[in-house]
C-alpha cells in the first residue's frame, strides 16, 4: 500500500464530541445504571420505529432471547430460522431449550419468505424469526399474515434495519415483537446495547421484569420512592439491563439517524453507479417494498470466477481496503451439526461467495474509487 494513502475501514461508527459531552453528563449525575435516560431512550426509539414501547436491554441478543421468553416458546418447539444470519438467531432459540430449523432465503434479498418458511414447518413449528437482514427489509407483512395463518408465533430479528423502511413505514411498526442491536458496527451504537418494541402494553411490562431479575418493582422505582419498598421476584429472570450512560450516548444518536441512513444510501448510490461497468459482480439493493439502510454492502461475484470472493478479499486487503466476508450460515458452523434444515443452496452460495465492502458515514468519493479501482483490476484478470 502506498505510504500517502489511509487504510480504509469496512465500518466505522459516527461518533464525536455530542456523545462523549452526554456520556460525561450521565456519569457526573451519579446515576449511571438504568434510570431516567433509558427511559427517555426507549420512548424515543419506540416513536422513530412507530411502536408504542420500547425495552432497552444489554444486547440485541439479549432482546431475542427475552422476545422468545415473553411468547413461551420452550423444550419441544420448533423455531423457523434463516441460516444466513449471525450465529445469536439460531442460539437464541437453544438458550430456551427450543429446536432451531434453518430455512432457505431468497437470493435477491437474503431473507426470509412465507415460502421458504413454509418448506420447514412441521406440526412442532411453534415460532418463525425473521431476519431483516444487512439492514434490508424483508417482506414482515407477508410474513406475519403467514404466521397468522397457521398460527404461528413472529419474532423480528431488526439488528441491522434502525432507519430502513418497509411500504413508506419505518421497518418494525406493526411488529408484535422486534428486537434491535445498537453494537459499533449497527448505524445506531450505544457500544453495546439492544432494545425490543412492541405495541402490547402487557408484554412490555413483563419484559420490562425479565431484564431486572423478575423485579416487580425496578431499581429506579425503588430509588425514587419516597416509602419503603420491598420488591417482589415474581418469576425467573434475567440482568440485561442497559445503563444511564449507552442510553445517553443513544439519544445523541437517534438525532443522527436520519442523516446516517441518508448518507448511506448516497454511498451506496456511489457505489452502484462505480460498479455498473463491472461484469460478473451483482450488488445488493433495495427490494420493490422498500430501502435499505445499507447498513451493509454486499456483493456477489459470479460463480466460477477463478479465485473467488477470497482473491477479491486479499486483493483488497493488500491495497489497504478492509472488506469482509459475507454473511454467515449457521448450519455450516460445528456448533449447529445435525439441526434439521432443508437444502440450502441459496444460503451456502451467499456465504460462500459475497463480500461486504466498507461503508461508513465518513467515506469519501475518493476512498469508494479505491474500493472499486481494486475490483476492476481484479475483474480484468
């Protein structure tokens, strides 16, 4: 790599001087466990998804896990899964003693579909997770009217889609569960950090208990109670509480997001219109529905290109690009030998041959011409 020019990052979170200022004021407050800034928080995300609670919690694992918790599935169900997604999707389900079944994806979108759920569903299918994967959408109205249909139970894995949308609504509304991610490499970071919304009040309050060790009376209650007040530990529960300062840092955010989310979609633009020229290499864009946040970009080079995505990736490195591979498919981890899954041939070609490129709110023109520089030379060979 030539001595005058930067490495270029596949991510890199939008932070600065607001967040740092909020997470000071949170832990000169003295308050620095949950309280009164989660809250502020979790009423701000609910608004900006459209749904009427939110519950902030530890990880966006975390979310899952208690999203599954809240809906009873147990030892004996079977949950729909798409392999193609990070490894916490499927794990989630075994936390609860529960039996993952991997399901295909489609190849335009890398998400799940009524179809391709329905090819798994057996008479112990109790539950599907639907992943909006890479912060596309998928379809989640034709997916809740399957479920709907067949009685099923919908958890919606949002990890990566705060900002996306689906039919002109923001991705999540609607949801009878979502849960989301805040970690670095998500546009909206809280460091680490999760939140599950909802429009059910009741659900909302459970949660709210099984984050805090199945506390009927939360911390912060306690603290601000002018009484006494002896809490009661009503059924088994969980510490995935969120603190003061992430919820600081997280407010701060949430202003940016629909800067975040247009700057993306400018990069991505960028990109499409640097790789059109390119032969054999298909982009990852916005489905008929809806659009993407982008919060990554994923391509797919054709198959039998000599060398693969793994000669594009260290071309790249060697130019000082960061790149990764794509996502990854849990049925092909040790971890998941065994769990029943149909043919996955979509899944296995997607993680075996795409690469997501770097993608940040800070990337210029100049960084994307290098990106692409690399690819073309690549695709000349």
């Amino acid at each position: 790599m030539p001595a005058q020019l930067g490495r270029i990052p596949v991510m890199k979170p939008w932070l600065g001087e607001e967040e740092a200022a909020a997470a000071a004021e949170a832990v000169a407050s003295g308050w620095v466990a949950q309280g009164p800034r989660v809250a502020e928080f979790e009423r701000a995300f609910a608004a900006r998804v459209g749904a009427a609670h939110g519950i902030a919690v530890s990880s966006c694992t975390a979310a899952l896990h208690l999203g599954l918790v809240a809906l009873g599935i147990g030892p004996g169900d079977e949950v729909v899964v798409p392999s193609l997604s990070f490894i916490a999707t499927a794990n989630v389900v075994r936390y609860v003693g529960a039996r993952p079944v991997f399901a295909e994806v489609e190849a335009a979108t890398g998400n799940l579909t009524a179809e391709t759920a329905e090819a798994v569903r057996t008479a112990r299918t109790r539950a599907v997770i639907l992943v909006h994967q890479g912060g596309v959408p998928a379809d989640a109205e034709a997916l809740r009217a399957y479920c709907a249909r067949h009685g099923l139970l919908l958890l919606e894995d949002a990890a990566c889609a705060a900002g996306s949308t689906l039919r002109g609504r923001p991705v999540g509304a609607g949801a009878a569960l979502a849960a989301w991610s805040f970690h670095p490499r998500k546009l909206l970071t809280t460091g680490e950090g999760g939140m599950l919304t909802t429009d059910d009040p009741a659900c909302a309050e459970r949660l709210r208990r099984l984050r805090e060790h199945g506390m009927d009376v939360s911390a912060a209650q306690r603290h601000l109670s002018r009484t006494p007040v002896l809490e009661r530990y009503t059924e088994l529960g969980f510490n995935y509480r969120m603190t003061d300062i992430q919820a600081a840092v997280g407010l701060v955010q949430l202003a940016k997001l629909d800067a975040m989310v247009a700057r993306r979609r400018e990069l991505a633009a960028g990109y499409r219109e640097r790789l059109r020229a390119l032969p054999g290499l298909v982009a990852i864009d916005d489905p008929p529905y809806g659009e993407s946040n982008f919060q990554s970009y994923w391509v797919l080079p054709e198959e039998g290109r000599p060398g693969g995505r793994d000669r594009l990736l260290a071309a790249l490195a060697e130019a000082g690009i960061s790149a990764r591979r794509g996502i990854m498919a849990a049925h092909l981890e040790p971890a998941y030998a065994g769990h029943p899954s149909v043919p996955l041939p979509v899944t296995e070609r997607i993680t075996r041959d795409s690469l997501i490129l770097p993608l940040f709110h800070t990337m210029t023109g100049e960084e994307q011409d290098r990106v692409v520089e690399v690819l073309r030379r690549e695709a000349g060979r």
